[in-house]
C-alpha cells in the first residue's frame, strides 16, 4: 500500500508539471521562432542529438545502479547504498571527464551538420561549447538522482527542477522578445543548465545526510565489490546506444539528407511527442521504483496480478493521448505556428503508431529490468539498424514520411520482442494470452475512435466554429473526455486487469 502511495505521489507531480512545462515550451517554442527563426531552432535540435550521443558515455550503469539499489532500500542497507552511491559519484567523474575531451574532439564536425543553413559557425560552436558544458554539469553534479529514483523520492528534485527551467524560460523569452539575440539566449542556457545539475546535488546532501560524505573504499575496491552491476551495465548500454540511434537518428537523417528547416518543421510535431514520451517515461521510472520493491519482496504470481493492471493502465492512457493526437493534433499546429507549419496527415499516423506501440514496450521493459534482464541486447541492436537503415534509405525518396517509416519499423520489432522475452523467462503463462489481452483492447478502442469522432468530435468542431486557441481547447477537452469515459467503461467491463485497478485505486482513496 505505502509502495502504491508513493508511486501515485511521485507520478502524479510528474503529470501536473508535465502539463505546465507544455504550456511554457509551446510559449518560448512561439517566441523563438518568431523572433530567432526557424534556422536557429534547427540548429538547437540537431546539437542536441549529437549532446545525447555523448551521453551513452554513461555506459547504462545508472539503470543498473538503479535496480541495485532496490533491494539495499527494501532493507534498509544504509552500507551497501553508501557505497554504490560512491561508485556512482566516482564513475561519473571519470564519464564528466570522457565527455568534455571527446565533445572537443568531435567539434570539427559541426560545420557539416549545418552546411545547408545560414546561421554563422561562430554560433554554432558556441551553441555547441555551452550544451557540451551543461552536459559535463550534469554527470559531475547529478549523479544523486538515481537514488531519489529508486527511493521513490523523485517528486522533490521534480518540482525543483522545473521551477528552475520555468525561470530559464522566461527569462530567456524576454531576452528574445527584446533582443532577438541568439547568443543572450545561450548564455541564460548556460548557467540555470549548471545551476540545475548543481542543485540535484545539494538536495543530495540535505535529504541523505546519514549517508557518508567520504568513502573508505577506493574505486577500483568498489568495482570489484560490485562487478555485477558492470555486468549488468554492459547490456544496458548497448540497449542505451541502440535506443539513442533510433531516436536520435530522425533529427541528424533529416538535416544531413534535406536541411535544418525541415528539422524545425519535424520538430514542432516531435516536441509534442517528445513531452508525451518525457511523461511516460518519467511516470515510468517512477513505477519501477514500486515494481523493483514488489520483485524483491513478492511471488511471480502476485507481480504478474500488478503486472495486468500496470499494462491495462497503460494501454488506457496511451490511448486517450493517441485520440487526442489523431483528431487535435493538426488543428492545434495550425493555431499555434500557423497551416504552413501543418506536415501530411500520414506522418501523424506514423508518428502516433510508433509512441502507441512504443508505451507497450515501456510497460514490459519496466518488469524486465525489475529482474535485471538485459540479456537480449542483441534485439535493440537489430532494431537500431531496421530504423537507421530503412530511415536513410527512404529519405532519399519519401522524405519526412520515409524516416518516420523507418522509426516504425524499430519500435514495431521490439513492440513483437519484449512480452515474448518477458513471458519466456518470468511469466507461467503462454505468450498467446498477451496478444489476446493486446488485441482485445485495441479493437475496442478503434470501434470507440470510429464512433466517438463520427457522433461527437466533428459535430463538435462544427458548433464551436473553432478558430483560436481558446475554442480549441474547449473543443479537445470536450472530446477527449468523451472518449476517455467511453474506453474506460468498456475496459472495466471487458478486462479484469483494469477493473482491478479501478477497484484497488477506488478502496486507496477511501482510506485515504
């Protein structure tokens, strides 16, 4: 129950900020393409891709520190966390370090990513000097926040963190409103970035205090003590660089192969996406904390009852969020940037294919992780090449729509992969009953969609004559309420998954 309380604590802080931090980047996205342009959000994206190839330097060792830590938290092992804190702190110093020489080392390459633009190579390489530095902060400063994770304390650095960035935010939209200086704006990047990082740490301090400031282990004492978390570490950071390359490779494919301005026009749809997926995966980090606390201390038959309802929960919200792409998605870039900013109604669908499936993904990733199952690195090898190669093979012809093909197919593969692994090593039941519970969702979902567009969501944009903001969100509000009340009521009656977790959250309240 306490495991269950915090959890929704921790996850219901990252939705209310989630939707707040929408509403300030649709903002500062407005004003940056107003007063700075196109080009230079293009070229904000693509250095940004590059940062987060530097960030696989991490080598997965904090997703495995993370699950480490789980059982020394059920137990209260304040030794063992002390010391695989230390192996954090050291870890990352040496990673600060890797990152800062081989960003030096990669600098020569910046020229080609923005050869097809007209922003000068002076700001370029600040731009890039000042996301290579907030980057080096982050490992030297932030490495506490896999224990806030694990401890399902994640909610305090949540809401400091976010009002830190709201602060950035405005003051840089200011900034921009007044100045239209690309470089102002980098500058305020620069020092909330290190700011940000700095502040994890003394949150650190305030909050673990118990635990030692000075470690009586050396680190190379501690790798040996701990080599299975390197054990472990290995796998996840081929599944990491696996997963950076078929994310990633969108933004860097479409700048290499047409130019920086469709960056920016693919990147207003995929900062839509990307906030989604920040949120799943935000909540989600929190429930592994709750499911790796229920692994270690409960039977595979008792994880697998939570297991149904986490994926019946799952597949509820994700739904709703791919109807309200599906049907306001469209209308809502046209309202905020303009109809020239509008892409084909077929890279929509792809793109709300690839974060449907992808939320599936998540769910079975969470449970495999939770028993630290990474032996099968090898898919997300597979899947990173199906996407990079189909990505550029297809740019070439089909453009925008040819890369998002190329996404699809990835996450498609391991959306096959990962309840196939999971139910060969945990779960005593047949692969065949997932994709019966999968596939009965998904039908009544579509039959719902058909209905509930056709009856309430076109006639409702009809009356409302929508044409601003205002009358839009009246207008998504209205329809995805409808649908939400609709699906929901379906899956109570038709799936013991999620009637379970309505019943379970409604008796959590009553005791509350």
């Amino acid at each position: 129950m306490i495991r269950l309380r915090k959890t929704a604590l921790n996850s219901g802080i990252t939705l209310l900020f989630f939707i707040l931090t929408v509403l300030v980047n649709f903002v500062a996205r407005k004003m940056f393409l107003v007063y700075l342009g196109t080009e230079y959000l293009g070229l904000n994206t693509t250095l940004m891709s590059v940062i987060d190839f530097l960030f696989l330097m991490e080598l997965g060792v904090t997703s495995s520190v993370a699950v480490a830590l789980y059982k020394p938290l059920a137990e209260n092992d304040q030794s063992r966390i002390n010391e695989l804190m230390w192996l954090m702190r050291y870890f990352f110093r040496y990673v600060a370090l890797a990152i800062l020489l081989i960003g030096l080392l990669l600098s020569p390459l910046i020229p080609s990513l923005t050869a097809k633009s007209e922003v000068g190579i002076m700001s370029s390489y600040i731009a890039y000097v000042v996301f290579l530095l907030v980057a080096v902060a982050n490992f030297f400063f932030g490495y506490p926040r896999v224990l806030f994770r694990a401890d399902q304390k994640n909610y305090i650095l949540v809401i400091a963190s976010n009002i830190i960035t709201y602060v950035k935010i405005c003051i840089q939209v200011v900034l921009v409103y007044y100045t239209s200086n690309y470089i102002y704006w980098l500058f305020v990047e620069l020092v909330f970035g290190v700011f940000g990082h700095y502040y994890v740490l003394c949150q650190y301090k305030a909050h673990y205090n118990n635990l030692e400031q000075k470690s009586h282990l050396s680190f190379r004492k501690l790798l040996q003590s701990y080599d299975d978390v390197f054990y472990d570490a290995k796998r996840i950071a081929i599944q990491s660089f696996s997963s950076y390359v078929s994310k990633q490779s969108s933004n860097i494919i479409i700048a290499t192969v047409i130019n920086l301005s469709t960056v920016t026009y693919f990147g207003n749809y995929m900062m839509l996406f990307n906030n989604i997926n920040m949120m799943i995966w935000t909540v989600m980090q929190n429930v592994w904390a709750g499911v790796g606390d229920l692994v270690v201390t409960s039977t595979r038959e008792q994880v697998y009852r939570v297991y149904r309802e986490l994926l019946a929960l799952s597949f509820y919200v994700q739904i709703i969020i791919a109807f309200g792409l599906l049907v306001l998605a469209q209308d809502f870039i046209a309202l905020w940037l303009g109809e020239e900013y509008v892409l084909a109604p077929t890279i929509l669908y792809l793109l709300v294919a690839c974060l449907t499936l992808g939320a599936f993904t998540n769910t079975n990733t969470c449970f495999l992780a939770a028993y630290r199952l990474f032996n099968d690195a090898w898919i997300s090898i597979v899947e990173a090449c199906l996407t990079v190669g189909l990505g550029i093979l297809f740019a070439f012809k089909f453009g925008v729509f040819g890369v998002v093909g190329g996404m699809l197919a990835g996450i498609f593969l391991l959306f096959l992969w990962k309840p196939y692994y999971l139910y060969r090593k945990v779960f005593p039941f047949p692969l065949i009953s997932y994709f019966l519970i999968v596939g009965k969702m998904f039908f009544f979902s579509i039959i719902i969609y058909l209905g509930v567009n056709q009856w309430i969501v076109s006639p409702l944009k009809d009356w409302l004559n929508v044409s601003n903001l205002g009358e839009w969100f009246v207008w998504a509000l209205g329809s995805t309420s409808v649908y939400a009340v609709v699906l929901g009521i379906f899956l109570y009656i038709f799936d013991t998954g999620f009637s379970t977790f309505v019943k379970r959250f409604i008796s959590i309240r009553r005791k509350v």
